[in-house]
C-alpha cells in the first residue's frame, strides 16, 4: 500500500515539473485550495496513508481530497441564478455570475476584486473561495446581501482584506467543513481586516481566522449577532480591537454585539478584545468566548448595559490595568458561566463603572448577579502611576452589588487585592464565597470585601 502512495507522489511531483501551469488546485468537495507550482515542494504522506503533505502548503486527509489538478476546477465556474462565485487563485481572481443577476458590476485586477451592486430588491449571494497572498475583496451597495465564505484564504497588501460597504442587513455564512483566513496590511489607513459597514448576523459551522495588521481585526459598523450555528472565530492579532463594532447613536436598537452560539477567541490585541462601542451594549445568550486580555484593555466593553443569560466566558488579566468584562452603565448576570483569572497589577475581573454627567448614557455602575456561576482567581497588586493607586479586583461596582442567585467563588492571593468592591451591597441569595490566602472567608456586609 504504502508503495502505491509513494508511486502517485513522485507522478504527481513529476507532472509539477513539467507542467507549464503556474498553480496546482486541492480540490476537497466544493471547496479547493490553490498552491503554486513554485511552492509545492515535496509531497509526502504519514505512514498509514492517511494524510498527504504537500510541502509547507499544509496537510489534507486523504479521505477528504477528490482531486488535485492544474485547472480550475469546474465548479469554480458553476454559479447559481442569483449567486456571484469569486474565485481566487494566487496572483490571479475571477468573477462568475449567475444567470440572474442583473445589477452587479465586477472589476478585477490581479487578485483585487470590486463587486459593485445597484439592485434595490434582490438579496444575491457572494460565494468566496481560493487562495491570494496578494488581493482583497471590496463589495458595494444599498441592499442587504449574503457573503458565503466556501473555503478562501486572502492576504492584502494594500489595505483591508475584506471590504463591505452596504449599511443594510449582511448574512455571513462561515460554510461547514472549511476554513478562511483573512489578513490586512501593515501600515495601512484602514479600520481593519474585515471591515462590514451595515449589521452582520454571522452563521456556518465553519472556521474563520483574521489578523489585523493596521487597525482592528474585524470593524463594523452597527449590530454584531453570532447565531446559534456559528462556528469558530479566531482573531489572531490586533494592533487596536479584536472585534469594534457600534454606530455612534444613543440608545439605537442596531447597536449592540450579540453571541448566541459558537466559540470566539481573541488574542494578541493592543486594546480591547470586543468593544461594543459608541453607546453600545452587549447581550451574551449563548456560546463561549476566551479572551487573552492586553494590558489596559478590556475583554468585553461595552458603553451601556451588559447582559448575560447563557453561555461561557473565560478570560485571562495577566497584564496590568486588564478588565476582564467592563460594562460604562449597569450589569445584569443572569445565567451561564464566567472563569477568570486576575493576575495584573490594578486588573479587574468585572467592573461596573458608573457613566458621569457628562455622558449621553448616564448613571448606572451597578451589578446585579441572578444566576450566573463566576469563578475568580485574584493574585495581581496596587498598580502605582504617579500618586495615583489602583487596585486589583475580583468585582468591582462603582455603586450596588447585588446578588439573589448563582454561584460566585473567588479567591485571593495577595493582601493588596479585593474579592468584590462596592459602595452597597445587596446579598438577598445565592452563594458568595470570597477567601482570602489564609483560607478565610472575607464577606463582609459592606464596603470591600
């Protein structure tokens, strides 16, 4: 068996070198993945033959791959009637259109795409799939669209990768079974990565990956939903937000960033992981977020009210001055699961602060605890600047902590540090367990404890 493999490598890898093609096409369902001919290297496989190894391009289970061949594959140019099928290939895209479209404008240059929409009652799809190092995707119009990501990797070197300047509804389907790499360029003027002007509802149990090089990972501009459906989605780097999203409005009904299912992580950001920004709130009713958090930024911000009904939230504060959830109103914890670890020096696991007189959302810096099970672990010091002195916290509420379910347990290690801050507490039910690194627990009626 083993012999067979090692024959259709060293056919395949003959037929590299002659071949006047420029690239070879991994094709794995309806999805493919283009490796130039240059690149491709050895080709190898594991020892029982499950998997092939084509060069530094990556690894395909056997089982998984139809074909690997040098032209197109054919799917690539089968779209349906009011579909827009985007095909990247190295250096090079092309644009098929469906037999029904009518209002779409396609300019293509190199691997840069400009897909211009004048259509006031159709939804069309944009189907995306391929590989470029060297190109982006840039879609306009006024009327809502879906975006199917089908398996493509796009890495921009002139701006962001991913353009959609709608301001209307954009369904974005992560399709299952593939993977999609996004990445900007360094640099650059613009907001992000993965940049949407309009409401995003995200679906598809696939994988998305996005590195932002400039601004944020992924910007945009009002409502963020993550459905039920919804896969994995990783930002990867951030030179600001991982994810900003947020219109500007006060008390706008399309401001806000909603998971309801699949796991997001963000790591390696300069400031916040998401921020719900510009009055904007933050409703958690499902799914599971990990958060690495820098130093000064905030796993989850939001300018208004935070909500929590379900789901997980894990998040480390190893830096200085980290806030793990910090909400600019008042904090409602109704149910799911948070685990926290507070090790920076002025870190905060959740903090509540209260908005001043001068903000258009105003009042607030209360938290109210009705069902939701927290874990801490509290171990960061007083972080000093100057004569200023801010101190580490598991909780802390700027005005009430209330508490009348769930279960929350933390744990503090360092003398200078606080389980739970505030100026009134409400305990009325549930369990609240706060020890100290002597193993005594340190609720007190009132004040820090």
């Amino acid at each position: 068996m083993m012999k067979k493999y090692l024959l259709f490598a060293f056919i395949l890898a003959a037929g590299l070198t002659a071949n006047a093609q420029e690239t070879v096409y991994v094709c794995q369902g309806q999805t493919y993945q283009a490796i130039a001919v240059t690149s491709v290297g050895d080709i190898t496989f594991s020892a029982d033959g499950s998997v092939v190894n084509i060069g530094t391009n990556g690894s395909f289970k056997t089982a998984d791959v139809d074909s690997i061949t040098f032209a197109l594959p054919s799917f690539a140019t089968k779209a349906g009637e009011k579909e827009i099928l985007v095909a990247y290939s190295c250096s090079n895209a092309t644009v098929t259109m469906g037999s029904a479209v009518k209002a779409v404008k396609s300019t293509v240059s190199g691997a840069n795409v400009t897909l211009s929409s004048s259509t006031d009652d159709t939804e069309y799809t944009y189907k995306v799939f391929g590989n470029t190092d060297d190109g982006s995707l840039l879609i306009k119009g006024d009327y809502k669209l879906t975006l199917n990501l089908s398996g493509c990797s796009i890495t921009s070197t002139t701006g962001a990768a991913l353009n959609v300047d709608c301001g209307k509804r954009i369904a974005i389907i992560i399709e299952d079974g593939t993977t999609n790499t996004f990445e900007d360029c360094t640099g650059g003027s613009q907001k992000g990565c993965f940049v949407v002007d309009g409401h995003v509802e995200f679906e598809g149990g696939g994988i998305l990956n996005i590195t932002g090089n400039t601004n944020h990972a992924m910007k945009i501009g009002e409502y963020l939903e993550f459905k039920k459906t919804t896969g994995a989605i990783n930002i990867l780097k951030a030179v600001s937000d991982g994810i900003h999203c947020g219109k500007g409005k006060v008390n706008n009904e399309n401001n806000y960033f909603e998971m309801k299912g699949g796991v997001l992580t963000v790591k390696n950001v300069g400031s916040d992981c998401v921020d719900s920004d510009d009055y904007g709130v933050i409703k958690i009713k499902g799914g599971t977020l990990e958060l690495t958090v820098p130093k000064d930024g905030k796993g989850l911000k939001c300018d208004s009210t935070f909500t929590m009904t379900d789901g997980t939230i894990n998040f480390t504060c190893a830096e200085d001055l980290a806030n793990g959830i910090k909400t600019n109103y008042n904090g409602f914890f109704n149910g799911g699961t948070i685990t926290g670890t507070v090790s920076g020096n002025g870190a905060k696991g959740i903090n509540g602060n209260k908005s001043g007189s001068g903000d258009p959302v105003q009042g607030g810096g209360c938290l109210y605890f009705n069902g939701t099970n927290v874990t801490l672990t509290v171990s960061g010091g007083n972080y000093e600047e100057g004569a200023e002195t801010t101190k580490c916290h598991g909780i802390r509420a700027e005005q009430i902590f209330t508490q009348t379910d769930g279960v929350i347990n933390i744990t503090v290690t360092n003398t200078d540090a606080k389980g739970v801050s505030a100026t009134m507490q409400n305990l009325k039910g549930g369990t609240l367990n706060v020890i100290s690194s002597s193993g005594v627990n340190a609720v007190s009626a009132g004040g820090d404890f």
